[in-house]
C-alpha cells in the first residue's frame, strides 16, 4: 500500500466511529482530506452530520464536496474530533501544526468529547521531537518571543533552532492572523514542562504539542490498522 492509501484506510477506520447526528470536529491536513471526502460519500446517501471545520482549508473542501458545516460558535459541543498529526508517542501525547492549523485544531479538540487521531505508522515513534514543534506567535514582538521560546527550551536542557516559517518568501500566517516559529529541538523528554513553559510567553498564542487531548489512535501500516486507546 503506498502512503496515500495508508491514509484512506485510517480515516476510513475512524469513519466507522461516526454516527448519524454527530457534531464533528474536522481536521486539516492530507489524512483529514481523505476522512473528508469518505464523509462527504457517507453524506450524499443520507447520514446526518453538522462539521465544524479546524481551518479555511477544510472548511472549502467541506463545501465543494457538500459536507454541512457549523461553527463553533454556534455549535460549542462537540462529540467527536477526526484529525491528523505529525508525531503521535505511545501515550498519544502529539506533535501538530506543520498544516500550520494548530490552534483551531486545539481549540476544536478541547471542545470534543473525544478526538480520534488518524496517521500512517511513520508518525508514531518513541519520544516526540524529530519533527520540529510549530509554536504559533503573536506577529507583534516576533524577536522577543523567539528569543523567549530559545530561553524556555535552554532551561529545559533543550536546545536547536527556532525558524520563522516562510511561504513563498513571506512569512506563514495563520487562519488566525499569527506566525509560526518551528522549533527544532531534538526529542523532548518531558512535554508537560515544555508545554507550560511555552505556554508563560506572552508572545506564545498556542504550541502544537496536544497532551491528553486524543483518546484513540487510529494507525495505518502495510500490515493492517492498529488502534491505539489513551
Ligand atoms: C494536521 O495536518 C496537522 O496538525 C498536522 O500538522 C498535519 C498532518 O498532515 P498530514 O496528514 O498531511 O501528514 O493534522
């Protein structure tokens, strides 16, 4: 199976997992694009759902394909989330936000009863931290908050460059306005500590480590699906 196909068989798995009349939580990225578009068949013959979208992208491929779609102000609860990620540990502990949607996608998982993770096996390792960490900042006072978040990391014995993220030779910005620094720090032992000491910096808006926010993951490799609980 080649990796688009490992995909498929992810979001079709956590397809299974939704019902009719659930408020959905969508998420972004090209393994969520395929759970959109099994949705989107599941939809035409008839299941009722009301999605609501973790960013701009989904949501326009929500309506080209004609999933319904909510907001999450008017649709507060959430029954289930389907995402994607970029690293996934043993504990579900994640790395999110090289879509650049991490802080929708957080504040849309929070709200759900539960997110479903879906990822191919070569995101699932040991210790998060090969993948550099998406820190999504406040535009005002950029070099103080790179400064801050390099400070942070050094406490924590954690160290590697912090980049601006950059699209065509401008700077990434965010459904929300923001930049995005990627840290790459190396394995991060202790994300809880990370997470709070990121979470201090005033320029910090959110980071893309999820800690206790996924209950299940849904792994796709060449020998079958692994489902992996909280
Ligand atoms: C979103 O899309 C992000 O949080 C994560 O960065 C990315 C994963 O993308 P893909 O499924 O394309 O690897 O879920």
């Amino acid at each position: 199976m080649d990796a688009r196909q490992l995909k498929v068989e992810a979001a079709r798995a956590a397809l299974a997992q939704v019902t009719d009349g659930m408020r959905l939580g969508i998420g972004t990225g090209t393994t969520a694009d395929e759970f959109v578009r099994l949705l989107a068949d599941k939809v035409a013959s008839g299941m009722t759902i009301t999605g609501v979208p973790t960013s701009e992208r989904t949501a326009a491929l929500c309506r080209e394909l004609g999933v319904p779609l909510s907001t999450l102000e008017e649709t507060p609860e959430l029954d289930l989330t389907v995402d994607g990620a970029d690293e996934v540990d043993p504990e579900l502990t994640l790395i999110k936000g090289g879509g650049g949607a991490l802080l929708r996608e957080k504040i849309v998982a929070a709200a759900s009863q539960r997110m479903i993770v879906i990822a191919d096996r070569s995101k699932m390792v040991e210790t998060l931290g090969r993948f550099p960490l998406p820190v999504e900042v406040n535009r005002f006072g950029l070099r103080a908050t790179e400064i801050a978040v390099a400070v942070a990391a050094g406490n924590l014995g954690l160290s590697g460059p912090v980049t601006l993220r950059m699209t065509r030779g401008q700077p990434f910005v965010t459904d929300g306005g923001h930049f995005i620094l990627d840290a790459s720090f190396g394995r991060i032992p202790d994300t809880r500590a990370l997470s709070n000491a990121l979470h201090a910096i005033p320029g910090v808006v959110e980071h893309g480590l999820f800690i206790g926010l996924a209950s299940a993951a849904i792994i796709a490799g060449g020998d079958g699906i692994q489902t992996v609980h909280a």
